[in-house]
C-alpha cells in the first residue's frame, strides 16, 4: 500500500445530506489504516453552479495550497468536488501566469503544484489497492448491485479516472467484496439530472427515474454510487420521483464507501446506513 | 428563414474571449455531442450542434435568447466525445455567461430561472464560503416567484416532504437552519471581486 496519509476534502454536502457519506468514508479510511486530516477550513470548490473557470481556479487554489501546505494529496468523495480541485490543479500546473495572478489576489491562494486531488474511488482502486483491500474484508455481500458512475469519473478526459464508456472501478471492487455486479453497462454513467433540480425538477426526475428503473430491471437489490449530489437525487429524492411521476421505484441507493465498509466489517450504524432515505436493511441482511 | 443582413459574424470571436469558449471554430458538425446527449433524448429538439453552427454563422440575438442553453446538464458527455475538442460543456457555459451578461445589461431577456439560481448559489457561497442550503433556497426561490410570499409557497411545496424526510433521517437538524462559514471569508470575498464577473 502506497499511501499511509491524506488530506481530507468533505465537500459541502457531509454535514447535512450526505452526512452517510462522508461517516462511511471515514470509518473505511480508519480500517484501511490510512489517516485522513480534514483540511484546515476549506471551501465550497464551486459545485455546478460557478460556471466560470477563472472563478472555480481562484477558489480551489485556495484549497489546493491548504493540503500543500501539509504536504498531502487531497482525497474526496464527492465527483463534482473531484472534478473541481482536479482541473484547478492542472489549470494551475500548467500555468505559472494563472498561479501568479491568483496568488496576487491573496498570499493564501499560493500554489506551487505540488499535489493532487483524488477521489476516494480511485484511491481505493490504484493506491491502496485490490489485495489490501481483498485481505482486510471479513464480510461477503450477497448483494446484486447495480454499480452507477454518472459523470466525472470517466469524463471528461483530462481528469478521469475510469473508462468514459463503460468504467469498470466500482464493478470490481464490489465484486471484490462477493457482491454480484448486475448488467447495468447502458446506465452507469448516465447524469442523474441533479444540476437540473432546482430550475428544471420535470427533466431532473426523469433522468434519475431511468437511472431507477434500469436498476431495477436489471435485478439489483441497490445501486451503489460515489457523488453526494446523484445520492441525493436517487435516495433523497426517489419518493418525490415516484410521487410526481406516479410510480413504484423502492430502490436502495448506498454509496460504494458505505458498500466497502460493510465488506471491511464495519458496524452498519457507523457507516450511517440508518441515514439513507430508501430503508437498507434488506440489504444488511445479505452481509454474512 | 436566416436573414444573412441580420447575422453577427463576431460572434464567434465574441465567445472565443469567454473562457471554455476557446474551441468552438473546431467544430465540423459531425453531430457526435448531439447523439450521445441524455437531454436530446428527452427533449428532441435539444440540438448542441444546433446552438454551435447558429453560433458559427452569427446568429447572436436567437443563440443568446434559446431557452436550451439553460437545460445543459455541463456531464461532458459530448466533450468526452467530440472528436475535434471543442469542450462542449464549457462552451455552452461560455455562452450562458455571455447571455447572462447581456440580460443583466438589459439588453435580452432569459427565458430560464437557472441564472437566478446559479447566482444565488454564487452569492451565498460569496458570504459563507461553503454552500448554504438553507440561505440558497430563501434567496432564489422569492426571486424566481417574483415575491417573497409565493416564493415560500413555492418552497414549502418541492421541499417539504423531502425536509421531513431528512429532518427523520437527522440529516437536517436546526444545526442545517444556520450556515457553515469558512472563517477566512475576507478572502473568499476577495476572490469574487477579482476573478467575477464585473
């Protein structure tokens, strides 16, 4: 295992929605034996709404030079997140005007380029990696998944991780754990419409419903997801979907470190399984 | 019927300026952004390769009007698949600035409450530092409703049973009614007035 310490970036949504996430995320840390210390007052890296590259640069340096300053690569949960801090960081790289111009907006922005951002995904996958992982876990999920990537893993290609077409990360490690990965190649990097939600919630709920309903033809007993925003979409919101779209979906939605925490043996409770909208304890019933 | 008197042929150069818009005369209109789009599946005339080519000829006033800019998802789907990189994601967004621009001058009138939005999201993340749930819903919603009162109501109706839901689970304790700030928020500040739009 190459990787002992991280910086940990949360991102907005781990105190409130995905409060889940970020307990499931931290308790698989801990059990990988990999330190995580939560950046000292980070902030928001710009989400979907800050459209503008100069603006979304300005705030991740700040970020970016936070973790520098430790001396560490930047871990997160969250895709938007890690498209974010991972484009500015490359942004910044490759131009020292871009680095000069921010750093004269305050001595806090300085960023030497240093370090990377990298999400928890590819973290598990390529840093600590699949015999560390397999040799921790104690635990077989029967579970059939439907493994859901959406956007920023695999796209676009300056940051992506994973294959943009049929990315194969999530499959395997929840293949690792003894899960069954369902036929679900067609969706799985799909958008859940969440940048929508607020202005157009009619196109929002259709994209997540086709996300739901090829999940659920495909046999899944959940989906397993990396982004706090498609969590929110998929499970915080499937009872507003099938509400206004007058359907039946009773579709689990866990976030793959809450999946991963279960295979490594950890207790349901502190992985916030109790927190998910769509009830997982079906599921829970399928660790042996 | 496209009066040729009535194009704008800097229009281009225009969006070349705007950053993400860099690419655009990269475009050979191949369509591959437009097949692959999960909007144009749901709306049919959602054309990405449309807005390009009206953008191209000059067709500024009906590109910077086009309520489909606003239903742009930014997945990159198309920008992962463009075989010219013209960054497709980024070059709408390079568009919605310039649009937003123009009907904050007065000058067109933006048929999408998404400006409103992704304003209100700029400006509480301005004050706080980190995204405010709470705040952002009670800014953009009397703004988008036009009153403070229809706004609430407008609220209260997409947002109280997932509230509810929530609130049960414990993920929106009164600890979510008041805001995270950074603390270094002079500098966070800072930032927008040097980086933001002017």
């Amino acid at each position: 295992m190459s990787v002992s310490k991280m910086a940990y970036y949360p991102g907005c949504p781990s105190e409130g929605t995905a409060m889940d996430q970020d307990m499931s995320t931290k308790a698989v840390f801990e059990k990988l034996g990999v330190e995580l210390v939560e950046m000292d007052d980070w902030n928001c890296c710009g989400a979907a709404e800050v459209e503008d590259p100069r603006l979304v640069y300005a705030l991740n340096a700040r970020n970016l030079a936070i973790a520098e300053k430790e001396g560490l690569d930047i871990v997160t949960p969250c895709s938007i997140c890690y498209y974010n801090l991972e484009r500015s960081n490359q942004a910044l790289k490759a131009d020292e005007d871009l680095r000069t111009k921010v750093k004269g907006i305050d001595n806090s922005l300085g960023y030497n380029g240093k370090i990377r951002a990298k999400h928890v995904l590819d973290v598990f996958m390529n840093d600590v990696g699949q015999d560390e992982l397999k040799s921790k876990m104690s635990k077989k999920l029967n579970i059939k998944v439907a493994p859901y990537y959406g956007c920023y893993l695999g796209r676009p290609r300056e940051t992506a991780f994973d294959d943009p077409d049929d990315p194969v990360l999530m499959d395997r490690l929840i293949e690792l754990a003894g899960g069954e990965v369902v036929p679900f190649s067609q969706t799985k990097t799909l958008c859940c419409g969440g940048p929508l939600m607020m202005t157009r919630s009619d196109i929002a709920f259709a994209m997540s419903r086709k996300i739901l309903d090829a999940a659920r033809s495909a046999g899944a007993d959940c989906i397993a997801l990396a982004c706090p925003l498609c969590g929110m979409m998929l499970d915080g919101k499937q009872a507003d979907i099938e509400k206004a779209l007058n359907v039946t979906l009773g579709m689990p939605v866990v976030y793959i470190t809450q999946l991963l925490g279960l295979a490594l043996g950890i207790d349901a409770k502190k992985l916030g399984l109790n927190k998910n909208a769509v009830d997982t304890k079906e599921l829970l019933g399928k660790v042996v | 019927m496209i009066k040729t008197w009535e194009l704008d042929p800097s229009f281009k150069y225009e969006i070349m300026k705007e950053p993400g818009g860099e690419h655009i005369t990269s475009c050979y209109q191949c369509s591959t952004c437009t097949i692959g789009c999960p909007i144009t599946e749901l709306v049919p005339d959602y054309n990405p390769r449309k807005i390009i080519q009206m953008s191209l000829l000059g067709m500024r006033n009906e590109v910077l009007t086009s309520p489909d800019l606003w239903i742009c998802l930014i997945c990159q789907t198309c920008t992962a698949r463009c075989p010219q990189d013209v960054r497709i994601s980024d070059l709408l967004g390079a568009i919605r600035r310039i649009a937003e621009k123009e009907a904050e001058a007065g000058k067109l009138k933006i048929d999408s409450s998404r400006p409103l939005f992704d304003k209100a999201f700029q400006h509480q993340l301005e004050k706080h530092g980190r995204l405010y749930d709470m705040g952002l819903a009670m800014e953009y919603y009397p703004k988008k409703e036009g009153s403070f009162i229809s706004g609430m109501k407008a609220m209260m109706k997409d947002y109280k049973d997932f509230g509810m839901r929530m609130f049960k689970k414990g993920k929106m304790g009164p600890k979510a009614m008041l805001p995270v700030k950074v603390k270094d928020r002079t500098v966070i500040k800072k930032i927008f007035e040097e980086m933001g739009e002017k």
